[in-house]
C-alpha cells in the first residue's frame, strides 16, 4: 500500500455520506480496534481518546461502487484493515487520572458521572465506535451532559443506583435516579433520536446471525457499570468474530496471557 494519504475512518465515513460498512468489512474493523485497545491494556495502559478521527485505513486505495438500494455512488476500501493513532492523552495505570478523557460522543458513563475510569471506559468508547462503523451514524449526538445519561438509559438501561450514589455530578435526584423531565422538549429529543440498542438492527437484517451477534458484541461493551463491561480480551473471542478470514490470525485465545 501507499504511504500516504492515509485516510481516517471519520473521513471515510464523511465520504460515504455516514453510511455504514458491509457486514464483513465491519467484522475486520472492529477486530483491529479491540486488537489495537486491547494490546494497550495488556501493557496497563488506557487510551482515553478513542473516536473515528483517531483510526486509519491501513491501506486507504477504493473502488467507486454504485450503492443500488440507495441509489448512490459509495467508496468501498479495498482492505477493511484499520490502525490506532495518536496516543497523546493514553494514560498508565499509576499516573494521574484526569476527571474528564475522552471526546464527547464516546465518553462512558462513569466519566460523566465523575465516579474515576480505568480501562473500561475504553472499552464503552470502542462500542461506540463499532456501532457507528456499522450504522454510519454516531449513537449518541449530544452535547450536554445530562441529557447524554438520559440517552445512555434509552440504549442500554437505567443508571445503575449504586453507579448514582457514588456520582459527585448533580445529575440526580435524591432517590439516585436521573433527572430529567422525558415530557420537556429535550426528553423529547432523547426519545425522537435514541432507542434500545437491539432496535438499532435494520429491520432487514433482523434474524439475521451475523447482525445479531454484532449488536450482542456492542450491547456487551455499552453496559453501563464499568467492572461488568465485556473485556476487550473477551471481546477478541466473540462469535461475531468467528467468520474471519482463514488468513487472520485469531489472537483471542491469548490475548489475556
């Protein structure tokens, strides 16, 4: 492959007009990000900023193909393989820990909560992204902290009370549930632009195996309680990942040695 340009999965994604990947280009992707993440965590560090704008095709040549259920011309790679970069904000185990990491779209939950993170919240930031390289669209559009939780509790489930009682952020109510008025015109949003994560799969594609198992992977890396979150050596063994191609080297069995 060429040296340059390399191209990011974000302006991949923006040039397909945020359409999602095919199945079996998802499946390649998403294993060299828990591959990538996961050999960080093996060496006790975090990332901290994983987002789409942070990954690059190891090989960015394309073809043009015509998308005929859209209608559209989309780029398709040619090698779905994927690298992590930037590594400025990755954080040891034993250093400082800042309160807030990661950008917004994929902080987990316990960042926002200010509850402390560990390597978890990298793990809640790869579902993120899988999602999105899946569907082509980002799961959780916000900006504001409250109504991000409130859109985590639509995907995944309400906030766990014992997750609550620790938060130092102002975010609930003195029984440790949200508050959040779902009547008010941003609940209105949150319930118009988030549903439960099964219901994301496209109705065509309900049933399906290889869909399922996909949205069993990203349900198990979206939990909200972080010391009950798939770890990403799990998550290398997941059957999504099971139809790899013969000449991918398969590094789950090992991973957590």
């Amino acid at each position: 492959s060429t040296l340059f340009p390399y191209t990011t999965l974000f302006r991949s994604l923006k040039d397909n007009s945020f359409r999602g990947y095919p199945i079996d280009d998802a499946r390649q992707m998403a294993y060299d990000l828990c591959y990538s993440v996961n050999f960080l965590h093996r060496n006790r560090i975090t990332h901290t900023d994983l987002k789409p704008e942070n990954i690059l095709f190891f090989d960015s040549s394309h073809d043009s193909v015509f998308d005929y259920q859209t209608g559209q011309t989309v780029k398709r790679v040619h090698n779905p393989e994927i690298r992590l970069i930037d590594f400025g904000s990755a954080t040891f185990n034993h250093e400082h820990h800042s309160s807030i990491v990661s950008t917004r779209h994929y902080r987990a939950p316990e960042v926002i909560m200010e509850i402390g993170w560990a390597q978890p919240c990298d793990v809640w930031s790869a579902g993120c992204i899988i999602f999105e390289i899946a569907m082509g669209s980002t799961l959780f559009q916000t900006h504001n902290n409250r109504e991000h939780l409130a859109m985590m509790e639509r995907v995944s489930g309400p906030i766990p009370r014992r997750m609550a009682m620790k938060s130092r952020a102002r975010y609930f109510t003195d029984n440790d549930t949200l508050d959040w008025e779902e009547d008010s015109e941003d609940g209105k949003y949150v319930r118009k632009n988030c549903k439960a994560l099964h219901k994301y799969i496209p109705k065509e594609y309900r049933g399906n195996k290889d869909w399922e198992n996909l949205f069993d992977l990203i349900r198990k890396m979206l939990i909200l309680e972080p010391n009950k979150r798939l770890t990403l050596s799990e998550a290398l063994r997941h059957p999504f990942f099971d139809k790899l191609p013969l000449n991918v080297e398969r590094f789950g069995s090992s991973a957590s040695r």
